[in-house]
C-alpha cells in the first residue's frame, strides 16, 4: 500500500547556495546504451576525471543499486521500470544537493527515461553511448551475449528484450568507433560547458 499521509518539509537552504558554494551546478549525466556498449568505463572514468577538476561527482550503475537499493528487482519489464524509477529518484536527490551525478543503466525503455529526466529536471542530460548490437557482443568478456543467444539468459536487452534509441538526446557517442579518451575529453568538454558556474 502507497504512503498517503507524506508532509513534504521545505529545506532552509536553497540549492543555489549549495552550488555557488560548490563552483557547479548539480545535475545527472544518464547513460543509456545496449550492454557492453562502453557505460562503466566512461562513466567511471568521467568521474574520475570531474573529481581530479575539482567537481562534487558521484557515479553508480545498475550493479551498484543492485546489491542494495533495488536488490529486490529482477528483470521483467515491471522491474526495470521500478530499477530505473529508483535510480531516477535517487540521483534526482543527489543533484539537488550540488553533485554532479552520472549514472550507467542500459534503461532500455523511452518512457522510463523519460521518468527519470522528469524527477531531475532541467539539469539532467541524457548520453546515449551508441555502439553496434554485433560489436557490444564481441566486447562482452563476461559472455552475457552468448548466453542469452543459447537460451541460457531470459529477457536480455538486445536479445529477447528490447533497447528502444533515445530519439533526442543531449548527446550522442559513437563508442565504436572512438577511443576512450577521446569520449571522456569530449564528456569533460561537456559537463564544464553545463555545470561550471561562470
């Protein structure tokens, strides 16, 4: 049964005296792709890279929340909606406090995205990391792919579970054909252009 008696209390400081404090705006970088398509190296290694600039950043992808926050969730189509509405909510949350959040989830559905750019609002960027259904599958060193091709593996995205291509996004990577560094210069180039307080 849903909460109904829920009093939301107003906070008493404002978040833009969070960010100027903090020289950024607070927002989420969500990335979307097929598996295997780049999104732990490059949002981890964009964090990396913000935090070294001097940003308040924080990363996490669905392996994170799914040891804990969402370890309830398999993966039928009621539960990755419910995986990415928690995801959503969470780094929502988080940007309101001034972080900088970018987050990896394939989120493979149009509408749950869309969910979670209407919990953060207008600092949320999507970044569709797009790679070659046949290329993520020679990447998958954990043989994911293979298993789902034998059977082995129900509703995997890109299988027998479908990735609907964001239409509109912020930004677009060809992650087949671009190296990694080239990706996260051109992310950093991003965030400073989005976030950074002039």
């Amino acid at each position: 049964m849903k909460s109904t008696n829920v009093t939301r209390v107003a906070h008493l400081v404002p978040k833009e005296d969070r960010w100027r404090r903090q020289g950024h705006t607070g927002g989420v970088l969500w990335f979307t792709g097929l598996p295997a398509s780049g999104k732990s190296t490059l949002v981890f290694g964009l964090e990396q890279r913000l935090f070294d600039a001097g940003y308040e950043v924080y990363a996490f992808d669905s392996a994170t929340l799914r040891q804990g926050l969402t370890s309830d969730l398999g993966f039928s189509r009621e539960d990755r909606r419910e995986n990415i509405r928690r995801a959503g909510e969470l780094a929502a949350v988080m940007a309101r406090s001034g972080l900088i959040v970018i987050t990896g989830f394939i989120s493979p559905y149009a509408q749950d995205r869309a969910a979670a750019r209407a919990a953060a609002g207008e600092h949320f960027h999507e970044i569709h990391l797009s790679a070659p259904l046949d290329v993520c599958e020679t990447r998958d060193t954990r043989g994911r792919y293979a298993a789902a091709r034998a059977g082995q593996l129900a509703d995997f995205t890109g299988i027998d579970a479908p990735y609907e291509e964001p239409v509109s996004p912020e930004m677009t990577l060809d992650t087949a054909t671009r190296s990694v560094e080239a990706c996260l210069d051109e992310l950093a180039d991003y965030a400073d252009n989005h976030y950074k307080n002039s």
